[in-house]
C-alpha cells in the first residue's frame, strides 16, 4: 500500500487517480497520521444486488402502493415541463 501527504496527493491528484485505476489503494496522510484511505471503486453486478436481496421477503401490496404515491409526488412537484410550450 502506498502513502502519500495530503498536500502530495493535492499537487500529485491526476497521479493519484492513475495509481487507484491500476488497483493500488492509497493512504493520505497529514502531520504522520493516516486520515483517508483511496482505492478502486469496487464493480457492482446485477448478482451483487441478487445476494443482498437473498433472503429479504418478497415486497408486498404495500410497497408497490407507497412507490406509486412516490412517483405521484415527485410528478406533481416536476410539472408538466411543456405546460407553457
């Protein structure tokens, strides 16, 4: 793992970025004390969401009518953007 200063990694941010896309994860630290570590974004896949959901019980009526409403809200809010037009 890699270490850098806060004010490196300030002056040195494209270099930064570089090394996290080839996969290093690297500390920032600042007066000697580590206070962030950067790393590659981690890769999300559909079977991802498929583990997280394994187990919780399928949504019920509810659910469905509480994002319906959700929706209703957020369209009343928007408008119609061509009410003027």
């Amino acid at each position: 793992m890699r270490t850098m200063t806060a004010t490196e990694a300030s002056r040195n941010f494209s270099d930064l970025l570089d090394a996290i896309e080839r996969g290093e994860t690297v500390t920032i630290t600042r007066g000697n004390q580590p206070i962030a570590e950067i790393g590659p974004a981690r890769r999300r896949t559909g079977a991802d969401l498929r583990a997280a959901l394994a187990g919780l019980p399928a949504p019920d009526d509810r659910f469905e009518e509480d994002i319906a409403a959700a929706v209703r809200l957020l369209d009343s809010e928007r408008g119609d953007p061509w009410a003027d037009a």
